[in-house]
C-alpha cells in the first residue's frame, strides 16, 4: 500500500458532497495528524467512505442509516479550511 505515517502535514480532501460535506467545496485541505488508516475493505455495510484524500486514502465515512460519522483529519486545526 506504501502509506506512512502523516503528523502534522495537510492533504486535500474529496468528498461526495453527502452528510456532513454537504453544501462544502468540492476540494478543500485538512490537517493530519494520524498514524493508522482506515481500510475500506474491513467496513461493515451500513458503512459508506464519504471523502478521501489525493492518496486515495479514506478521510471520513458516515452510516447510512443513523447520524454516524467519522474523519480522519483534525477538523478544529488551523491548517484545516
């Protein structure tokens, strides 16, 4: 897969346009402070990937029954738009 651990560095992020990216830029930049990912192959079904990063990397998903969500990047940094 070739990941590594990301502290501290920012990333563009891609959403669906869903949830809780609903009504933001298509494209915007978030800080990362993570070692671990998450790995969309291991998800239940009620779960669905919502954004990911340039990498391809899994960003945020939601469940898609319930107000569930999950990110992957600090949302309250400074670096984050």
């Amino acid at each position: 897969h070739g990941y590594h651990p990301v502290h501290g560095h920012t990333t563009q992020l891609r959403h669906t346009n869903e949830g809780i990216f609903q009504g933001l830029p298509q494209n915007f930049n978030v800080m990362r402070y993570h070692s671990l990912i998450a790995d969309g192959a291991t998800f239940p079904n009620c779960l669905k990937i919502t954004a990911k990063n340039d990498e391809a990397i899994i960003m945020a998903f939601e469940h898609i029954r319930f107000p569930v969500f999950g990110v992957q990047y600090h949302p309250e940094s400074i670096l984050s738009e």
